[in-house]
C-alpha cells in the first residue's frame, strides 16, 4: 500500500470529496454541510488524503466562536471527518487528524470542539470534560474539545450558519 498524503484541498477536489463523504455517511447531509459551509467563507482548514492518487478522506473545520459576556472568542468545528468505507481502519482518519491539528496551532487556533464518538475522539486528546460547560444545542457526552491554549471553559457555542440545517 502507497502512503497517505494529506494536503490542503484544492479547487477541482469538490466532486471527489463529496462522493468520499456521502458514502462514508450514507446520506447527503455532511456533503451538503461541506458546500454551505464553502459558501458561506466560514471554512478554516479543509485537507483530503489521498494515496495512490485518489481522495479517499477528508476533514473540515468551521468558524465555532465561544460567545462569553460581551466577548466573541474565536474557535474551530470539527466536521465533517469521513473515510471511504473501502479504505477505512488504514490510518486514514487518524493522519488527517494529526495533520491538521498542527495546521491548526501553526495557525493560532486555540481550541477545537467536535460532536462524536468519544471512543474514537479521546484518542487525539479531545475531552468531554473540556466541553461539559458550554451552552450548546448539542450539549452531551459526544460534545468534545481540544483546547492548545488557554481558552475559556464556559460560554455559548455559536456554530456556522450551515450546521443548523444538518438534522
Ligand atoms: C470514523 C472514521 C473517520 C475513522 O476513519 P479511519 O480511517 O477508518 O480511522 P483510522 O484507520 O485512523 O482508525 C481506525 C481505528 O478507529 C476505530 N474507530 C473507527 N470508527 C470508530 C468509532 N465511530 N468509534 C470508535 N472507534 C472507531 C477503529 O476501530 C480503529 O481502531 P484501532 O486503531 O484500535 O484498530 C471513518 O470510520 C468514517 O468515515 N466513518 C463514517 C463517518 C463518520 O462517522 N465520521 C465521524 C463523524 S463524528
């Protein structure tokens, strides 16, 4: 097997992507989600993996702010992330994760939240206990953060526009 590149996506990369992620979710909703949220300009960092020159992964971060007081504390989403079920349990997710998280801090980000299986999550460092004290819609044991620096522990998450039509 090839090694994984994981590299920035590129205009030209939006089909391929959206058939990636429809396939690893079995619906159109994430794919939607990935074309509201380019739409919009709240995209952060988008990164597909390819290997043997096909994308057979990606992952996408959004502009979430912490709204605590007056204060609007920028932050990143973590969605979506899907792996082409022919290629999943290959370390894809896993090197599209690393990856972009040192894009992440390269860039400044403080803090990632994500919604998601805690089993798979909690590998890469994000924590329930980190996010147990944000207001949110989605408040739960899947609600998730990273934080790299320091960052507030309470406030309102206010998620990009394009989540709330995801049901
Ligand atoms: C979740 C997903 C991105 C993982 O990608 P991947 O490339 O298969 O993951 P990796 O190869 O890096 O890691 C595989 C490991 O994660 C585990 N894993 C995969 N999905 C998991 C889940 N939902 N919960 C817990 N563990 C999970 C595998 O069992 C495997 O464990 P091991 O390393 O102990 O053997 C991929 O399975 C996928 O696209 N799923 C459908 C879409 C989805 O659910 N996305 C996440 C939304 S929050």
């Amino acid at each position: 097997m090839s090694a994984v590149i994981i590299r920035p996506e590129e205009p030209g990369d939006e089909a391929a992507i959206a058939r990636v992620v429809e396939a690893a979710f079995g619906n159109p909703g994430e794919a939607l989600l990935i074309e509201a949220l380019r739409a919009d300009g709240d995209v952060v960092l988008s990164l597909v993996a390819e290997r043997d020159g096909e994308i057979r992964g990606h992952i996408l971060f959004s502009r979430l702010f912490v709204v605590k007081d007056e204060n609007r504390i920028p932050a990143v989403a973590l969605a979506p992330l899907a792996v082409d079920p022919d290629h999943q349990d290959e370390g894809i997710g896993t090197a599209l994760i690393d990856e972009a998280h040192l894009r992440l801090q390269q860039k400044g980000e403080d803090l990632s939240v994500v919604l998601g299986d805690p089993d798979y999550y909690g590998k890469f460092g994000y924590t329930h206990e980190r996010a147990r004290d944000f207001a949110s819609n989605y408040q739960g044991e899947a609600l998730q953060a990273l934080a790299w620096n320091d960052t507030p522990l309470e406030g309102q998450l206010v998620y990009p526009r394009a989540f709330s039509a995801l049901s």
